[in-house]
C-alpha cells in the first residue's frame, strides 16, 4: 500500500472515532497518526562517536600520610597543692590566666607558723648560750687540770727534798752511833738524830701524800675537762637540732605562700577562700599547664610501631624527629609543624596500640590541654609510584574498572588494584603502566572496542553540524 493510501484509511479510521470522542482528544488522536505516518523509508542516521576527557598515568615519588586521632597533652602539669595545713586566706592569681613560675597563687593562715619559727629562733639563741657556758667551763676545766699538774710538780719537788734531807738524817744516825758508843758523841746528839730522822721519814711521807692527792686532783680535773668538752658537744649538737628546727619552722612559714613552680596557665580553683587546707587532701588546688610547648599523644598500632622500631634497628642515623601537622577540630590546619618526640615503652594489650607523642610549638597558647586534635605526618615515600585521578576509577560491583583509550582511540576496559588514596587520586598497584590514557569524563558512555574522540580534538559547537 502506497504511503497515500495509508493515510487516507487512517483519516478515515479517525472520523469514524469522532463520533465517540471529544473534540480535543480527537485532534490529539489525529495528530499522533499523521506524526507516525511519517517517511519510514529514510534511513536511521549512524550513531556520533562518544566525546571523553583524559588524563595520562603519571608515574612519580609519592609520599603516604598517616592520620591518628589524638589528645593535646600540657607540656608539664603541675598539681598546686598546700604543702602545710592550715586555713586558705586569699587568692592571688586570676582563674585561666598566665602565671609565672614563682607566682604567689594561694596564701595559707601564716600566723601559727610565724610563732613557730620565733619559738625555734628562741630555742636556737638558748643552745647557743649554753654552749659558750659550756664551753668557758672547759676552759675552767683546763685551768684546773694545769694548776692540779702544778701541784703534782711541786709535790714531787717537795718529796725528792724530803728525801734528801732524810737521807742526810739516816747518815747522821748512822754516824753517830758507834760513836755514841765509843763516847766520842754524847747520847743526846744521837738521839736528835734518830728524831730528826724520823721527822724526815714522816716529811717523805707527808710530800708522797701530798703527791698522790695532787694526782688525784689531777684526774679530777681531767675527768671534769672531759665533761666540760663532752657538754661543749652537747651543746653543738643541741644547736645543730635547733637551726634544724627553725629552718624546718621557717620552710613551713614559707609552705604558706603557695607558688606557681613554672610557668604557665593556670586552672580554675578547688578549694574556697577559709576552706581548710593540707597535704593530704585529694584533689589539688589548682592545675598550672606549660603550654608552650605543648604536647599531643596519639595512638599508633603495633604494627606500625613495629616498623618504627626496626627503621631505626637497620639504620641508627634514620630521623627520630619526624614532622608532624595538627588538624584542629574545626577542621583547621595548625600553622605551624611540629616533631615526633617519643613513643611509649609498652603496647597496650587492650588496644594493640603504642601511645606516641608529638611536641608543638604554641608561643600564643591557642592550644590548650586535653583539646581534641588529628596527627598527620609522613611515614614512607613510595617511589614510582602510577597516580590517576579518583573520577577514573569506578566500583563495578566492589570490582575497581578503569576505561584506558589505546592509541587507535578505542576503549579498553581494565580492572585495576589501587592502594592509598593521595588527595583526589588513587595509587595504582596493579593494571596500569605509566604514559597510559585514562578516561575521566565520559566513562560511563562507552563501552570495551568503542571508538571515542578525545575531548581536545573534538569539533568546535560553531563547525559541528546542525
């Protein structure tokens, strides 16, 4: 049937129909009719050759980061306690602000302590006078045990005189008696000699005496010598106890003044204003933070820790001091880098994590302690590694495809194994090689053998056919 006849029968067909239909659904009708009776005999034209964006396979040294979630950590936290109890009488620091190191923070009741220093002060000016009394009793002593050894030289002086003269009386009486027998010598005369004899005999005697009981006096005055130097030393160490006890006392009077022993930011307070205050308190009274530098610990996982260890076992001269970057929890990068400082001694069992530390630089104390922070830093290069774009890559089915276009400008389709993620691209462990053409945009309308036209060698819209 000709194309004519065709449309004539339809027309018709569509009169007969209006006589059941609405006007305006009748012309839609016929206007459906006419357009699909349109010249089938011209041929369907060739499909258009899919236009792509590409990117080649970029083969360089990448360098892989890690991140770990961290915790800022004050480079040292002093925990402000009273060191002597007592009643809190003032403040003398403002909450959160910047104290230095010797700051008065807290002043304790001192007036107890005062008294104690002034009794120990006592103590001491009272050690110290006994022990010049003791010490001029020495010198008595001494004077004494030299005027005892006086004696015992005039004693002994007095008995070799007494024996002397006694041994002139006992010649004497030896003398006279056979003469007394003879007659030449009167019985008187040997008679006075006998008693002057026994009167030397009872002066050697008496100066012996006299010489053991100056001996005597002699060990007296030694043993009171002893005494006096044994007192002498009684009274140094009475007076060391008391210098002791007054620099104890005066320790204590200054334990009143609670300090700051560094520098820097300093907690709220505890403790109220007449609370009463000790050593043996739990909690302190306040915290001071040394925030510049400050610390941040992170937990890294034994396995890479373990790869630390054995870098540094196989090259001793490998840096230690690894930079770092801090990502605030705002999202914010922290200007300014900082270095690994150490890692802990142990892993911890529950985690299978070694707790590491990093150390900042914060001259304007914008981090503060226990402020949640991520760690970044660099921990291999991978050389050579293929870098293409994360949009070339796409998850068919947890199966990564790429689309390559070859070098007749057809497509291929690869399955690729991509390992770590840099920024916006993937590292291609396997399926690529380097200089290879990757299709970015456009993947998604082309198929495996296609022929496809690069995005920069496609036709301007102004050349393109109408």
């Amino acid at each position: 049937m000709s194309h004519s006849a065709r449309l004539n029968s339809l027309l018709a067909f569509a009169v007969s129909a209006a006589r059941c239909l609405r006007g305006d659904l009748l012309i839609v009708v016929i206007a459906a009719l006419v357009a699909g009776c349109g010249d089938t005999s011209r041929a369907a034209a060739p499909p258009s050759v899919p236009v792509v964006r590409v990117e080649p396979v970029v083969e360089q040294d990448v360098p892989i980061t890690a991140e770990w979630v961290g915790t800022l950590v004050g480079y040292i936290n002093a925990q402000i306690r009273a060191r002597v109890s007592g009643h809190l009488v003032s403040q003398n620091y403002k909450e959160g602000s910047f104290v230095k190191g010797g700051d008065l923070l807290f002043q304790v009741d001192a007036r107890p302590f005062e008294t104690a220093a002034d009794q120990a002060d006592a103590k001491l000016h009272l050690a110290e006078s006994q022990l010049s009394q003791a010490r001029a009793q020495v010198g008595a002593s001494e004077a004494q045990v030299e005027q005892a050894m006086a004696t015992v030289f005039q004693g002994e002086a007095q008995v070799r005189r007494a024996e002397a003269t006694q041994r002139q009386t006992e010649l004497d009486v030896a003398r006279y008696t056979p003469l007394a027998q003879r007659g030449s010598v009167s019985q008187q005369e040997l008679d006075n000699a006998v008693q002057s004899n026994l009167a030397n005999l009872a002066a050697v005697a008496a100066a012996r005496a006299a010489v053991l009981n100056a001996q005597a006096s002699v060990t007296q005055a030694r043993a009171a010598l002893e005494k006096a130097q044994a007192d002498v030393k009684t009274q140094d160490a009475n007076i060391a106890a008391a210098r002791a006890a007054l620099a104890d006392a005066r320790l204590n009077l200054g334990y009143t003044r609670v300090s700051s022993p560094i520098s820097g930011i300093a907690g709220f307070r505890v403790a109220n204003i007449g609370d009463y205050v000790g050593p043996s308190d739990a909690t302190p009274l306040t915290t001071v933070s040394q925030v510049d530098p400050i610390y941040a610990e992170f937990p890294i996982s034994e396995q890479r820790a373990l790869a630390v260890f054995r870098r540094w076992d196989a090259d001793p001269r490998a840096p230690r001091d690894i930079e770092l970057e801090l990502v605030l929890a705002d999202g914010s990068v922290y200007p300014t880098r900082g270095r690994a400082a150490a890692l802990d001694r142990q892993v911890d069992v529950t985690t299978g994590t070694v707790l590491a530390r990093g150390v900042f630089p914060n001259p304007g104390n914008v981090l503060r302690p226990g402020q949640y922070a991520k760690v970044r830093a660099v921990v291999e290069v991978r050389k050579n590694a293929l870098m293409i774009p994360q949009r070339a890559v796409q998850d068919v089915q947890g199966v990564n495809q790429v689309a390559v276009v070859r070098a007749d400008e057809t497509v291929d389709v690869r399955t690729v194994k991509v390992d770590a993620r840099i920024g916006s691209r993937w590292i291609i462990a396997q399926g690529l090689k380097p200089g290879e053409r990757v299709i970015v945009e456009g993947a998604d309308r082309v198929r495996f053998g296609q022929k496809v036209r690069l995005a920069s060698s496609a036709p301007s819209e102004a050349s393109a056919p109408k």
